[in-house]
C-alpha cells in the first residue's frame, strides 16, 4: 500500500505540467476539481502510474545500494579482520569475499561450488566465512560443531569439515556430527564439550549481532569490498561484480 501511494505521488507529479499551481496555494474547491483532473488524465493514461512505479523501483534500489555501501564500508573491520573468522582464498588477494552463510540454506549449498570456482580461477580473492545459522537447531548445531573444530584444530580441519558439511544431507544432529568428525579421526568428545562453551557461543553471537547491524535476514549474503549481493548470484554475475569493483 505504501509503495502504491508513493507511485501515485510521483505519477501525479509526472501528470504535472512545469510550474503547476501550488496544491497549498488552493480553495477546497480548486483542489477538488484539480483532483478530478488527475484523477481522469491517470485513467486516460495508466502508463504514466507505470512509470511512476518503475521509477520509484529505480529510486528505492539506488538507495537500498547506497545504504549497502556505507553499511559495508562503515564495518569493513568487522567484517573482514574480526580475528576469528575462517580466512582462506588468497590471504594476500588484493580484495576481500566475505559469505554469510547457514549450512542448511539450499541456496548456499547450490552457491557453495560456484564461489569456489571464483576463487579458485581468480586466485587473488580472500575469502571470509561469516557462520550465520537462522534456519532453525540444526543450522546452529553444524555451526556450532563447525566452530568447535575450528578453535580446537585450526583453520585447516575447520575448512575440511566445512566442505564436508555443505555437502551433508542428512539431519544434522549429535550422532552425524559426531560422524563426521570419526571420519577426519578426531576425537569427537572435546568438540562436543566445546559447542556448548561460551567461546563458540561468542562467535556465533557476534556474528548475528554484525548481521543486524548490516540488515542481513537472509543466506547467502556475500560482501565484496564495499558492495553487498543478498541472496544467490551464478558464477558469471559475481566474476563480473569483482571486475567492477577492481576496476573502481
């Protein structure tokens, strides 16, 4: 509805011709017949409340993006030197790829191959993981074990068992987990010990609270520098978003 009594604001606006009567300058009378005017010129002419709506679109996503980009540059800290968050790619790249991501998200799962393509076939991207469970207990459980792994065995193991989880399928729960983790010969127990610590409780909550403050309510949600893509983007739409910020 909002967006509706916007458009009609604005396709008044364009219905107007240039240097048109005050509306606060006007009788009760003036301002109804004006009504009526515009009233049947926007039913003569329904395009104009078309262009209306596309232009307000336009206006709404340029200041949606703008927003990103102070959002992005405002945390840049955050987001990319944290200290804690996995970072892998090319440490030394000369720009950074930061992923919010939930391992139960299909779209991160479907996103999960094509970034590493990215990085892979680039090799000068670095490469931040954000982990980012909303999906429900098993999205916090896989980030939960996730991050265990990775304060009690390093970024190495951490990036294994990722890959590993990304491409599990079955419920995620205290048995598979623990699973998983027999697979890459750890011992399970002290991971399990750690999930329910308050290191790993830290990190997830840090990463929530980063999200709110960018507007995150979604996965994946990749931020390129000072540019945020909410939502999935096919390899060729993110290899052309790195050269326009290289190229900036």
């Amino acid at each position: 509805m909002r967006r509706l009594i916007a458009a009609l604001a604005l396709s008044t606006t364009l219905a107007l011709p240039a240097g048109a009567t005050d509306l606060a300058s006007m009788t009760d009378a003036e301002r109804q017949t004006f009504r009526d005017e515009v009233r049947a010129y926007l039913l003569e002419h329904p395009e104009v409340l078309m262009e209306a709506i596309s232009v307000l679109d336009q206006q709404q996503q340029a200041a949606a993006a703008q927003t990103d980009v102070t959002l992005a540059r405002d945390n840049r800290d955050a987001l990319m030197y944290d200290g804690y968050s996995y970072v892998g790619g090319n440490p030394d790249g000369d720009i950074t790829l930061v992923e919010f991501l939930d391992y139960r998200c299909g779209y991160c799962r479907r996103a999960h191959d094509e970034v590493a393509q990215l990085i892979q076939s680039d090799g000068n991207i670095r490469f931040v993981v954000k982990e980012f469970p909303i999906l429900g207990d098993q999205s916090t459980l896989s980030s939960q074990f996730a991050i265990a792994v990775k304060q009690l065995h390093g970024n190495e193991v951490y990036f294994q068992v990722h890959e590993a989880l990304m491409a599990m399928r079955t419920d995620a729960t205290i048995d598979t987990l623990t699973r998983v983790a027999t697979s890459f010969s750890l011992d399970p127990a002290p991971i399990m010990a750690r999930m329910a610590g308050p290191e790993v409780a830290a990190e997830i909550d840090a990463n929530h609270a980063l999200g709110r403050t960018m507007n995150i309510t979604g996965t994946p949600t990749f931020v390129l520098e000072d540019q945020m893509m909410r939502g999935y983007l096919p390899l060729a739409q993110m290899q052309q978003v790195v050269s326009q910020v290289r190229a900036e």
